[in-house]
C-alpha cells in the first residue's frame, strides 16, 4: 500500500515552492501526511496490524521532527503548512 503517482505528483506540485523542488521540507511533510492519512484508515480496520501500527507510529515521529525543523528554520512556513495540512498542535 502506497501513494499512486498522480496523487504524489499532485502533492508535490501543491506544496512546491519552484518548479523543480520535490524534496523541501513541505513537500515531504505533505507526502508524509498523506501515507499517515492512509495508514490510519487501514489501521481502522485492521486493528491488531502491529506491523502497521509501528510503521505508522515511526512516519509520525519523522513527520514530527520535520515540522519542529521547518517551525525553526521560518515560523511562517511552518504555520501555513500546518493550516493547508490541518495538522493539530
């Protein structure tokens, strides 16, 4: 189970902020965002997936430290990418 390609073309062309960037901390923060979304809801029916559980509890912490990375580098693209991803904190 994994992101199809147009979805993670659309991510990236979504949160780039040139036209060659695939790689800034937004982009994978996005990418990553999506794989958890995911992961969760195959999570929701397959609860004792321990396999899952801790592949998803691992993108989490590495989503995680990207964030506290981006919140330290500018402020400001941390909150927007927080408010265009929905993520909580």
């Amino acid at each position: 189970m994994s992101i199809a390609k147009e979805t993670k073309a659309k991510i990236i062309k979504d949160n780039q902020a040139a036209a060659n960037d695939t790689g800034s901390a937004e982009v994978q923060i996005a990418i990553m965002s999506e794989r958890i979304s995911q992961l969760s809801t195959h999570m929701q029916q397959h609860k004792k997936d321990l396999s899952t559980r801790n592949g998803l509890l691992r993108l989490v912490g590495k989503r995680r430290k990207l964030l506290d990375y981006l919140k330290g580098k500018s402020v400001d693209r941390y909150q927007a990418i927080i408010e265009k991803l929905g993520i909580r904190r």
